[in-house]
C-alpha cells in the first residue's frame, strides 16, 4: 500500500512539473509574440487565449474530491470565461478591446473567480495578529495605482471599479493569510499566497492599462508584467487542484 502511494506521489510529481513546464514555454513564446505580433491584437488574443485554454483544460481533467477542489476548479472555470471577454471577444468582427462589454464582462467573469478562490481561502479566520501584517503587501501595492487611477475613474465605472478591487485585495489578503492560519497544508498554502498576490499585482496592472491614458494592453512592459505574473499565478492553482490532499492531517473531512 505504501508503495503504491508512493508511487501514486511520484506520477503526481511528473504531472505538475509537466504542467508547469508547457504553462512556461506557452508563455515564453507568448512573450515573444508581444513583439512579433505587436499592432496585430487578433493573432495575439487567440494566441493568449490558447494559453488559458490549457490551463482550463488541465483543471478539467483532475478530479474535484473535496468542496476545497471544487472550488479551486470553479474558480479556472471563471477564469476561462473571463478571459473570453478580454481576450478573445475583442478579436471577433464587430467587437474592440475598448468596448465596454468587453471590459464589464471580463471584470465579471474575474470578480466570480476570485469570489470562488475565496470560498477555498476563507478557512479558520482568526482575525490574529499575523493576519494583519499580510494586509502590508495588499495596501503597499494599491495606494500608489489608486493614487494614478482615480482621477481618470468617474460615475458608475469608478463605483465598479472600487468594489472590483475591494474584493480582488480580499482575496490576495486571504491567501496570504492561508500560510499563517494552519488549515492548508504548508506547501499548498504557499502555492496559495504566490498565486493569490502574483493575481492581485497582475490585476493591478490590468487596471492601468484600461484606465489609465496613454497606457495600452499591449504596451511591450506592461503587457509582459500582467503576463508573467497572471499565467504562473493560475498554474499554480492548478497544481494544487491536482493534489489529492490539501488539507493537514486531522482536517481530510470532505465537506
């Protein structure tokens, strides 16, 4: 029996690192493509998109074994649609990435993401000391890109973008808190915080390129921090997703 878990750990190993690998050489070449494909935003939107397809794809293929795994997969679920909308919609004749169906929609779609990252990270709120020293990150990054963002926000889309980015800060204080709070296992917790603040300063920088003026999606640096902080960020919730364990010893309860 042992054996055969063990060996069960070392197929699961070969797994993850095999995501990883294609997820990295996937955005390696994405990358590139921000130059060699720069003015031509319908060939780079269905290359990106492929990109988030296969991680969708991935999570698909794993088993969902605990509400914790259910919630992880639901969240790339989200992810996929969102990224329909800002990625791919605004290909497709007739629709622009300035549209505001295309921006609504994608922040809608990521809004229910991180609405489902947090249901696997609200665990054990203790609301100790710990906790609040995660929220020095969280508001160490915000203050200056509210700072240049709200003077160009106004009406309806300053409220929106205001409660977007209220509950996008939630979620990467929560899984930063998830190290701290001894729910998860250690690693998984770990996974947890990259992934969760890597998301938050790749929205963050999301939303200066919308707002912002002069600033553009596919502007060469900033179109290649959101990149090589949002792919690694949901790979890695993959790679949790196919542990079979994520919690400690003494809290395996399925429900």
């Amino acid at each position: 029996m042992s054996a055969a878990i063990g060996n069960e750990g070392i197929e699961r190993r070969r797994w993850q690192r095999l995501f990883l690998g294609v997820v990295l050489t996937q955005l390696a070449a994405v990358l590139v493509l921000f130059h060699l494909l720069e003015g031509n935003y319908r060939a780079l939107g269905i290359v990106k998109y492929a990109v988030i397809g296969s991680i969708f794809v991935a999570s698909r293929c794993l088993p969902r074994l605990t509400t914790d795994h259910r919630w992880l997969a639901a969240a790339v679920a989200c992810l996929f649609l969102g990224d329909f909308f800002l990625i791919l919609l605004g290909t497709l004749p007739g629709f622009s990435p300035d549209q505001t169906v295309v921006k609504v929609g994608g922040m809608v779609g990521f809004l229910t993401a991180y609405l489902c990252l947090l249901g696997a990270y609200w665990r054990r709120v203790r609301w100790r000391r710990a906790d609040w020293l995660w929220l020095l990150p969280i508001v160490g990054a915000l203050l200056p890109v509210a700072w240049l963002l709200l003077p160009h926000l106004g009406g309806a889309m300053r409220v929106w973008a205001l409660v977007f980015t209220a509950f996008l800060a939630l979620m990467a204080w929560s899984a930063l808190c998830t190290v701290t709070r001894g729910y998860y296992r250690l690693a998984v917790a770990r996974r947890f915080a990259v992934a969760g603040y890597l998301m938050y300063l790749s929205d963050l920088a999301v939303g200066l390129s919308f707002f912002y003026p002069g600033l553009h999606r596919n502007q060469p640096w900033l179109g290649t921090f959101i990149w090589i902080t949002y792919v690694p960020a949901w790979a890695l919730i993959v790679v949790n997703l196919s542990e079979p364990r994520l919690r400690l010893e003494g809290d395996d309860r399925e429900r």
